[in-house]
C-alpha cells in the first residue's frame, strides 16, 4: 500500500522496516532493548516469556532508535515530499513533528485480520516454527501485537491523531483510497506534491 501511493503521487518511500539495519549504528549501552532483543534465542524471545513483557521490551514499541530515523529522514533530499511507513512510528513521537494532524494516519489491524493477513502471506508459522514450541510462540505473537495495536489506538486517540480500523471488511485497494482521503493526497496533482512547500512529509504507520 505504501509503495503504491508512493509511486501514484511521486513521494519518496521510507520504510522504517528491517528495524535490525540500525543494529550497526548502535549498540547495548545506546540501545539496550534492541541489542537484548537480538541476543536471545528464539525461544527466548517467543516461548519463555508473557505477550506482556514482550510487548514492554521490544525496542520500536518503545520508540528506541527513533532518533536514528530521524537522522535518516534528515539526510534524504529535499526536493520531494516523503511517505514513512512502519510500526515504530509511535503517535507519541510522530505528534511533535506534524504541522497538521492529518499528516499521519495510523492502521490498526482486528486480531482476526492479522491472522488472517499471516496466513495469506504464508508467513504465520515463519517464526513460531524456529522455535521449540511453535503453538505457544504463535499465540505470545499474536497477543503481543494485539496489545500493540491497543496501545496505538489509545496513544493516537488521546493526541486525537487519525486511525483507520482494518477487520478485512474492505479490500486494499478501498483502504489504500482512504488513506490517501486522509493524509490529503486523494485528489492532489503529482505537480503539487511534488513542491515540498505545498505538501509536508506524510507518516504512516
């Protein structure tokens, strides 16, 4: 969806994922969860412990390395406006850089989507299967998002900051619309957005 609305209306495209590159501009003293986080086994990270603690210490649901991304963004040029898509774009650290709060829209998938979306991609046993106990690591996954997305939902409810609910009721592409509606490219020539004072980076998440 991102790289769709990227190429229609001539946006750069910042994608925040594989958060694990910024692993080499950092390390245990400057980012200690993601440095704990890629020094444990897979069981270690997805059988032993609670959906909760892992949700509390994974590093991008803690905004750890934000700085980083914004270090990024900062070194990109400036004559095109940019599109940034990815789940560590917390409400609370995107809020500050907003000149207007349509500038960001966050996607906050049912737990009945979510598993449904793992399982068209072929991915939902991708990482469970890596483990000891493939059943349990699945459901400590599934939950850990689901108090993720219960977090954003609350984080950008409070700052009054847009969300879209997806359940799969509609498909991508009617999604895809609506986030355009949003951030205020639907109906913006490819001339306008491409004047970076006419149209501000966008985030989406």
């Amino acid at each position: 969806m991102a790289r769709e609305l990227a190429a229609r209306h001539g946006l750069v495209l910042y994608q925040l994922e594989p958060l694990w590159r910024f692993a080499s501009r950092s390390n245990a003293s400057s980012h200690p969860l993601l440095h704990a986080f890629l020094a444990m086994d897979m069981d270690e990270r997805w059988v032993d412990r609670s959906p909760e603690v892992m949700a509390a210490t994974f590093h991008a649901f803690q905004g750890e390395g934000f700085e980083l991304v914004l270090e990024d963004l900062r070194a990109l040029p400036a004559d095109r406006p940019v599109l940034v898509e990815g789940f560590a774009l917390l409400p609370r650290l995107v809020a500050p850089l907003l000149s207007r709060r349509t500038q960001a829209v966050w996607l906050l998938p049912t737990p009945e989507f979510r598993r449904q979306a793992f399982e068209g991609r072929g991915s939902t046993w991708t990482i469970p299967a890596q483990t000891s106990d493939p059943d349990r690591a699945l459901a400590n996954l599934l939950e850990r998002d689901r108090l993720f997305t219960e977090k954003l939902r609350s984080e950008a409810g409070r700052l009054d900051l847009e969300t879209i609910e997806v359940d799969g009721a509609e498909d991508a592409g009617e999604v895809a619309r609506r986030v355009a509606r949003t951030l205020g490219l639907a109906n913006a020539p490819t001339a306008d957005l491409a004047d970076p004072q006419s149209a501000p980076p966008t985030l989406t998440s």
